[in-house]
C-alpha cells in the first residue's frame, strides 16, 4: 500500500509539473502570435486580410500541394532515424522512428534551444524499444551532427545568395539580422565539431566529463559526481563503439545526408507553399529561392533566443523580415501566413507530442497499477 500511494504522489507530481509547463507554452504561443500580428499590421500597407476572406481566396491546388509538402516533411524526417536504426541494429524499426522523430520535435520545441530533443530520444530508445545504450546514444547524436552540418552548410549557400535575392525590388534587411544569423549558424555547427573532438579523443572527452559533471555538482545539480560520471564515461565509452562500427561504413552516411538535406529544403521551402495557398502569388523558381533565403534567416536569427521553440522570437523576425520584403506584394496575408507556417512546423509537433506524452503517461500508470496487484 505505502509503494502505491508513493506511486500515485510521484504520478500526481509529474503530471502537475506537465500540465504547468503546457499551460506556460500556451501562454508564450498566445503573446506570440499576438506579436505576429501588431507588427505585420504596422509593417504593410493594406490591413490584416479577414478570416472569412482569407478563407474564400484560399487556393486550393496550393493548399493540397502544401499538405503533400508537410507528409513529406514528417516522411524524411522519419526515414533519417529509421535508415540509421537500419544501418545500427539491421533492422527498419520505421514506427519507433516515427515516434521518436514526434517526440524529438515535440522535446525540442518546449525546451530553452531546443535542447530536450535528443536526450529524451535516447531514452526512448534504450528504455522503450530495448536497444542498447551506446547504439541508442549514437544513433540521435550521429544524426544530429550529420543534420547539423548538412544544414549548417545549406544555410552558408542561402545567406551567401540572400542579398542578391532580398534586396530586390528596393527592399533590404538590415546588417543585423544577416550578422545574428551567420554568428547564430556558427554557433551550431560548433556543438557537431565539439561531440566529433569528444568521441575521437577518449581521454580529453573523459576529462570533459568529469569536469562537466564536478560542475554540475557544485551547482548542487548532481548528489553523488564520482557515480555519475563513472556512469556518463561508459555510456560515452559505449557511444564511441557504436560511433566507430558507424564510421566504418562512411558511405552510408551518403544517403542520410541526401534525407537531410531534402528535409532542410522542404522545412525551410513551407513558407513558399504557405503563401502560394494564401496570398495572390505567381510561382517561380526566384520567388522560392527568396522566400528560402527569408526562412533561413528567420530561423537562425531566433535560434539564440531561449524561449520554448524560439517562441515570440521567431515570429517576431519572420513578420520583420517577410512583412518588409513581402508586404506590398502580399498584402493583408502576412500575418496569416506566418501563421500557418507556424501551425505546420511546429504548434503541430507540440499538439502531437502532449498527445503522446499523455498516452505514455496514462500506460505507464496502468502498468504500474497492474504490476501491482500482481505481487
């Protein structure tokens, strides 16, 4: 009986401190939006478009096509973890990748710079789909470096042509925003480079550790330092095992590389699909290749800002830049279609994510109720 009711507290507690998280979330999304619009508003010239007129100029070739794009964005960015579960363990596992791409997406988007992706989704694996340690701590990583580089560098060729493209028609973006996203795009490709020096020099990455570890002791974060860094040097021995098997096979980093860079694309290419849908716009390969350049910039100019998502932050840049490039050509559907981007590439993977989350939550409690009763 004490075990159950010590059970039901720490549900009870965790489902409070879930339920005060989402509640800050939501508050953050509101004031964001809010946000989105006072500026679009006062950065165009026309008034923000009506719903019910945005509704009724809706085109709706362009609003199945963006649909298409979105299936395909969850599609590669599925595949990625199920190529490398594939080339990990010699098996697909495609469903759990679905899974832990949601929750991926779902943990970056509530966490400070996105940093709760990747940890929750070594959990997942090892704790949920029975994978081993190392192979579940290398298998996010890798994938994050490899991304991370692919887009890094795929950002570098955007904001190389971005003056060419976003200047055009008299418009311009300040200095600032350029300088903020290259220093923002260096600063993440900084984060592969240190976990690639960490893995190749075993014993630098063990001192790394430790001292990470001592630190976060004395920030009276870690009880007990000697265990738990004992701990983190033969999960970080594990991972470079996995990491080395991996490497071995350099070429089938090839075609995750090509998932990554057709899933950077598309990301970064929804904007352009977004106001093909919304706003009174005649296709063309310059246009995409403008808008590409604004979402690129938008990204990495919000990124550094540690909010939940870059929330407020991001919509903040994306209706500053997108409503001054954009705004005499779209009209009164800026905001809106900032909006919608917003809705497809992120507000979806957190409605998603608290939809699994509390699944997980609620089976959890099941079994542990039933394991109960069992003894």
């Amino acid at each position: 009986m004490g075990r159950e009711a010590v059970g039901q507290a720490a549900d009870k507690k965790a489902t409070r401190k879930f339920w005060i998280k989402m509640a800050f979330l939501f508050v953050l999304i509101g004031i964001s939006i809010v946000l989105l619009f006072t500026i679009t508003d006062s950065l165009t010239e026309d008034s923000i478009t009506s719903f019910p007129a945005l509704i009724a100029g809706i085109n709706l070739d362009w609003l199945f096509i963006l649909l298409g794009v979105i299936v395909l964005c969850i599609f590669f960015d599925s595949a990625r973890y199920a190529y490398i579960l594939k080339i990990s363990t010699g098996k697909f596992h495609f469903r759990a990748s679905v899974k832990v791409m949601f929750l991926g997406k779902y943990y970056d988007g509530i966490t400070p710079l996105g940093s709760g992706g990747q940890p929750f989704q070594i959990h997942y694996l090892h704790k949920k789909n029975s994978i081993p340690a190392g192979v579940a701590t290398a298998v996010p990583l890798v994938l994050f470096t490899v991304s991370t580089v692919v887009f890094c560098a795929f950002a570098a060729v955007l904001f190389c042509l971005a003056p060419g493209y976003i200047a055009e028609g008299n418009h311009t973006i300040t200095t600032t925003f350029y300088t903020i996203a290259w220093i923002s795009m260096l600063f993440n490709l900084l984060i592969p480079v240190i976990i690639i020096t960490v893995s190749l020099f075993p014993r630098f990455g063990k001192r790394a550790v430790m001292w990470i570890v001592s630190l976060l002791a004395k920030m009276h974060i870690v009880k007990h330092p000697l265990p738990v860094g004992m701990k983190y040097v033969r999960e970080a021995a594990a991972y470079r095992a996995s990491l080395k098997n991996i490497l071995k096979r350099w070429w089938h980093f090839i075609p995750l590389a090509f998932l990554s860079f057709c899933s950077a694309v598309l990301g970064m290419g929804v904007p352009f699909f977004v106001m093909m849908t919304l706003a009174d716009f005649t296709p063309s390969f310059d246009i995409f290749v403008q808008i590409l350049c604004m979402s690129m910039l938008t990204f990495y100019a919000a990124s550094l800002v540690p909010t939940p998502g870059n929330s407020g932050a991001l919509e903040t840049a994306a209706s500053l830049i997108f409503a001054t490039v954009l705004g005499a050509s779209a009209g009164g559907t800026i905001g809106w279609s900032i909006l919608l981007w917003r809705l497809l590439t992120y507000y979806l993977y957190i409605v998603i994510g608290v939809g699994i989350t509390i699944f997980e939550m609620i089976r959890a409690t099941v079994r542990r109720k039933r394991a109960e009763r069992a003894t």
